[in-house]
C-alpha cells in the first residue's frame, strides 16, 4: 500500500501587498478562493497521480484546480478533512505588513499555542490523525492513494503516518507539486 501527499499547485495570488493584522480575515479568505496559476504540473508528479488508485484533495479551489490538471476527467475525492490548518489572528490595527510575513509569524504563535479565532493546535493534530486514517482506508480499499493538500497539513498527516508505523521522509517536500510517498510497513 502507498499513500502519496503532494502540495498544490502555486496560487493565482498577488502577494504585493501589506495588511494590518486585523485586516488577515479578508485576505485568508481571498487566499482560499483562489485558484492556481496556469502551467504545467511536474512530469514525475503528473505520472504519479496517473498510478494512484484514487485521487484525493481538499475541498478548496487550489487543491481541486491541482487534481483537475494532475488527472483530467478523473474522477477524486474533495474531502474538507484535508484542508489546511486555520491561522490565528489578533485585531491588532499596526503594523502593516506583507500578508506572508504574518503568515509566518501568526503560524510560528499557533504552534506555541496562540489560537486567537483559529482552531487550536491540539485539535488540528487531531483532525491530521483522522486524515492520516482516512488516507490508510482508502489505501486498503485501493492499494494506493495520491492526496493534493496543503503544507502544513500534510507536514502534520506525515507525522501521523510516520508514527503508525508507515514509512516515509521524515519531513515530507514542501514546494508547490512536489510530492513525498509513504509505504504501509511490511
């Protein structure tokens, strides 16, 4: 059994931006609506989603516009258990910064436990380890699986398959298409 999770594809997203971190609501949302840029998906990445036994990806736009192009006419699953992690945020009016750079640092304070708005870390890894399960199910019924997620998500799906005993990089690739394939034990 073979479990693959892959990053989607880049965002169709102008990041030129600078945001007041009250003001991150609005661009989260814009972020999850958009879709991704027009291009080519890796060979390698394209042929692994070719072999997969089913087709998996989260329920937002990018995700599903990277299954789309990764298999076209296929049928896959659109399941919101894949989505990625919330992102805390305070309402705070300044600074003003690049919506990356709270981002990275609103992510850095949800993982010592901020969870302003956002749900907690706890449950987030909780939600990663029924992800993780659901990737072993569809596994088992297919033989193999070719998930589209997101980052974090997948870091925290990785950790899980890791420590019920599948094999695996310890941390999985994270660019845009890239994947990182996991294997039930023997």
């Amino acid at each position: 059994m073979q479990i693959t999770l892959a990053r989607h594809g880049k965002p169709d997203l102008k990041l030129d931006s600078w945001v007041a971190p009250m003001a991150m609501p609005d661009w989260l949302r814009h972020y999850d609506q958009a879709g991704i840029v027009a291009g080519e998906a890796p060979a390698t990445t394209l042929a692994q989603a070719a072999a997969a036994g089913v087709l998996a990806s989260s329920t937002l736009p990018r995700c599903v516009q990277s299954a789309q192009r990764l298999a076209p006419g296929r049928e896959f699953l659109r399941e919101a258990l894949f989505c990625e992690a919330e992102l805390p945020y305070p309402h705070w009016l300044y600074p003003k910064l690049p919506p990356l750079a709270w981002e990275a640092l609103f992510r850095l304070a949800w993982f010592y436990g901020l969870s302003a708005l956002a749900r907690p870390r706890l449950a987030t890894e909780l939600r990663a380890h029924e992800a993780a399960q659901r990737l072993i199910q569809l596994a088992r019924e297919h033989d193999s699986v070719f998930l589209v997620g997101h980052g974090l998500m997948i870091l925290l799906i990785a950790r899980e398959l890791l420590a019920l005993g599948w094999r695996g990089p310890k941390r999985p690739v994270s660019g845009y298409w890239q994947c990182s394939v996991y294997r039930a034990s023997d």
